[in-house]
C-alpha cells in the first residue's frame, strides 16, 4: 500500500502514546530498508526516534529522508546545530529580548519549555515556542533556561512521544493534527560579503586533501584573478565574517569542526566550497548507496545492513564481500572479508559505532577512475591504481601511514565518455559543488562506487594535465557565485 503523505517514523509503533489518523505510523527500521518508500513522493516525513544522536535509528532516518526527497522533521542540519554550544548561543543572543519578556514572572532559577510543532501547553509561551521551533523545527523540542544575572538557554534536546507526560498527551495530539494539515516553509535572508577567500586547512593533517604546494597554487590564483585568498585553520573561525567565501581544504566529517564551519559561513552569506549539504551527504556511505539508487544510477550491488537483516549479506552478495562503514573516508574503515566468520566478527565490530553499514559485492580491477566535477562540468580525470600488492588505491598500515598506488592523469578528450558521462550524472544528484566521482569499469560496465565531497588536488597528480590552470578554474567558480550573491555583472577578471 503507497504510504500517505504524512509519515511519522519511531522506533516501535506498538507503545506509540497517540492517535494520530491523518499520519502513517512506521517503524525505523521499515521506514529504513522497505523498498517502497524509496519511490514515495513528496512525503513530509516526522522522525520522532528515541534518538537522533550521530549514527543512530534516527540519525538514518532523516539522512535516508534526504536521500528520498522526503521533507523530514527534524533534519540533519537541526540535529547538528542542536549539538553545537556556539549555535545556542547565538540563539540565545538572538531571542534574548523575548526570552526576559517571556519569562519575566518566574522565581526559580530553572525553568524547562517543551514545545510541540512550535506550541507550549501555556499561551504565555506560544510566541517563543514558534520563535524557537522556527529557528529548529523539530516536532518535539524541549528547551532547557538558566537565570543568572538574565535567562539563558543552557540547551535544545530534541525529544521523541515518550518523552511527552501524560497530562501534556492530549495537547500533543491536538496540535499535532494541527500541524499535519498545514505546510510551513521557515526561510531565512542570506548577507554576503567582501572578495576575499578564506582557505581551511590543518597543516598536522596526515592525508589533506590538498598538499602545501597546492594550496599556495589556490593563494596565487586568487591573486591573478583579483581576490585575495588567505589559509585559516578552525581557531579562526570566529574571523569568518571577515570573508566572502570559504574554500574547505581539510578531510570533512559531519561530526566535525568542518561542518558546523561551512553551516556557520553558508549561514552568514558566504560561497562556501565543500557546502554543508555536500559534506553531509557525501561522507555518509549508506546515504550514497540510497540516493544512487533513488536514482537509478549504476552501482555494485548494495545491501544496507543493520543487526536485523545481517543473514542477507553472505546470501545476497557472496564472497569475497565489501563491508564499509558508513563514515569512512580514504579508504579508512573499508574492508574485504572472505568468509562467514570474518564477515560476523566485521559486522559486530563495525555495528559498535553505527547502527548502519554498507555491504557491497566485491568487484576487483586494476585501477579506479576518479573523475573531478566542479560546477557541473569536469575538471580532471584520473586513474587510481591500485597499491601493490594491495585491493585497495592506499594500503594501510599501523600506525596510520599509507601507501598509494601510482596516480595517471588522463586527457579529458582521452577519458572514455561514458565514464566522464556517469560521473556528471551522478554528481549531479548531490549539487554543484566540487566532488570527486569514484568509477569501475568491470565486464564492460561503468559503475559508480562513491562519490566524494572535498576530493583530492595535489602537485604533480591531479593537476598534471592542466598545470596551474586547474587552480584558476577552481577559484573562478568562486569569483563567478560571489558576483552573483553580490548582484553584480560578470565583467572581465584581471589575469
């Protein structure tokens, strides 16, 4: 049966506390691995979980929301700036006015607000309720205030149905069929700023994705062009307004400095390279494997596992077989297994620190194809080779030191088309950005294994074709999307 529009996804559905006839009630793990609603369109999507905390039931389910197309309440976006003390902050500075108004009355030095889809059980209240739920919508919110010389909020948890008294139920339901018939849509101004171009880096970074040389390659460029580019590390980040964009060279990681400073810079107007929505959709594994095939675009066959359905991977996929975790990056946290015991002592391990994990058949070759697109358009084609000896482009040591297998760069005009043709395609589906496309070519078929935010650019590898060319293109994009934030005219750059 197609699911109707309003979906609200928990963990069981059996000790859900309300009647709610306008929705769907779906179980997480339904909601997660059910083929139907990958098709579902136009869904608004409630996630009520236990816990949206990094890597749990939740967690996936407004990842996998995104990845559907789904409106999902919470978002991802939500989530995170409720686990940032800085973000709270500044709402707290924001609201401040009517934070003293709202609570002017009370005498206790505590005080807990919980609203539901933006409502308070006091009317008292309900302006700072919708104020709060604007700036994070999430059906269930309850907000933690501290009086000190003023009120502050101290935090933002975001609460599922169980969390809800009994006596606050009723009220709950009410407003929630409310809600469920309307649609809102909280949008915020954007500001922009001056021609200069902050660069994020960490020069302690064993494996940057852009090495020295490179980055004083980005400074130069900017320099012809007529900006000025300047390397900051994440202790700068107070200094982001001083910018007009952000290029992020340092490995990015949802649970991480990078992303709250790309939300934080996109927040403030600036052209921000990798964008938050890329990082947040790129390094997520299980997230990439849905939205492929959302898409319909060619991968190796994928079976998103979690502690319930482990059985299917051995059956479903053979060995050897790919066991990825859903937050790897550089070949980190990615192993082959052979057997069903490897593959059970793998899986309980990885399922520590993750809910989710990805299982892909194995499908070996020589070399991986790594196609570089910004702005929709190729910038570089390369061949990955594999390390000696090794299935992988980089052989892992203790210790953590690599060893990489040789870097070819092709021609564009030499690429086959159908490689370069699949990548545009499937980077496509996760923006405009600058994104590092990962393909195979096995039995005559060209398929997609990741797609990358905040690819690779060193010396004398991927920019072995175009030279310092390939920096000028990367930075013109910059300068292209501030002009347009500026409302200002494309002229002719300084060279």
């Amino acid at each position: 049966m197609k699911p109707r529009p309003n979906i609200v996804v928990v963990n069981t559905p059996a000790n859900w506390p309300f009647e709610t006839p306008e929705i769907e009630l779906v179980a997480a793990r339904d909601y997660l691995t059910d083929r139907r609603y990958l098709d579902v369109r136009g869904a608004r999507v409630y996630n009520l979980c236990r816990s949206n905390a990094y890597q749990s039931l939740g967690y996936y389910v407004s990842l996998l929301a995104e990845a559907r197309g789904h409106r999902c309440l919470p978002s991802l976006a939500t989530t995170q700036d409720l686990r940032s003390t800085s973000i709270i902050r500044v709402a707290s500075q924001e609201l401040d006015e009517l934070i003293q108004k709202s609570l002017a009355r009370l005498t206790s030095p505590r005080f807990e607000l919980s609203i539901y889809f933006g409502r308070n059980l006091a009317k008292r209240y309900d302006r700072l309720s919708a104020r709060l739920f604007n700036l994070y919508p999430a059906p269930l919110l309850r907000v933690y205030f501290a009086r000190k010389k003023t009120w502050e909020i101290q935090r933002i948890n975001i609460i599922s149905g169980h969390d809800v008294p009994d006596s606050h139920r009723p009220f709950v339901a009410e407003v929630a069929s409310q809600y469920f018939s309307r649609r809102r849509a909280p949008s915020r101004r954007r500001s922009s700023a001056l021609y200069d171009l902050a660069i994020l880096h960490d020069p302690d970074e064993a494996q940057p994705p852009s090495d020295p040389p490179a980055l004083a390659k980005f400074i130069k460029a900017a320099s012809d062009l007529g900006m000025r580019a300047e390397l900051i590390r994440k202790d700068d980040a107070a200094r982001l307004a001083e910018y007009d964009a952000l290029f992020i060279r340092e490995t990015t990681g949802v649970d991480h400095h990078t992303y709250r400073l790309a939300r934080r810079a996109q927040e403030a107007g600036l052209v921000v390279i990798d964008d938050p929505d890329s990082i947040l959709r790129c390094t997520n594994k299980v997230y990439l494997a849905e939205v492929l095939a959302k898409h319909r675009v060619a991968a190796p066959r994928t079976i998103i596992a979690h502690r319930d359905n482990l059985h299917l991977i051995g059956d479903g996929l053979g060995f050897p077989v790919i066991l990825k975790r859903p937050d790897s990056s550089f070949s980190l946290g990615v192993v082959k297994v052979d057997d069903p015991a490897a593959l059970e002592t793998t899986v309980r391990e990885f399922l520590d620190d993750s809910e989710m994990i990805v299982a892909q058949e194995y499908s070996p070759s020589t070399f991986d194809w790594r196609v570089g697109i910004l702005d929709r358009r190729p910038l570089y084609v390369c061949k990955y080779h594999m390390a000696g000896g090794h299935w992988q482009i980089i052989n892992w040591k203790r210790g953590g030191s690599g060893r990489y297998g040789r870097v070819e760069a092709i021609p564009l005009r030499r690429a086959p088309e159908k490689v370069v043709r699949a990548a545009l395609r499937a980077a496509r589906i996760f923006g405009d950005g600058l994104y590092g496309v990962d393909l195979k070519e096995v039995g005559g078929k060209t398929v997609v294994i990741e797609v990358n935010d905040n690819p690779t650019i060193e010396t004398d590898c991927e920019d072995r074709i175009l030279g310092d060319e390939l920096y000028r293109r990367v930075v013109s994009v910059f300068l292209e999307r501030i002009r347009a934030l500026r409302g200002e005219r494309n002229g002719s750059v300084r060279a």
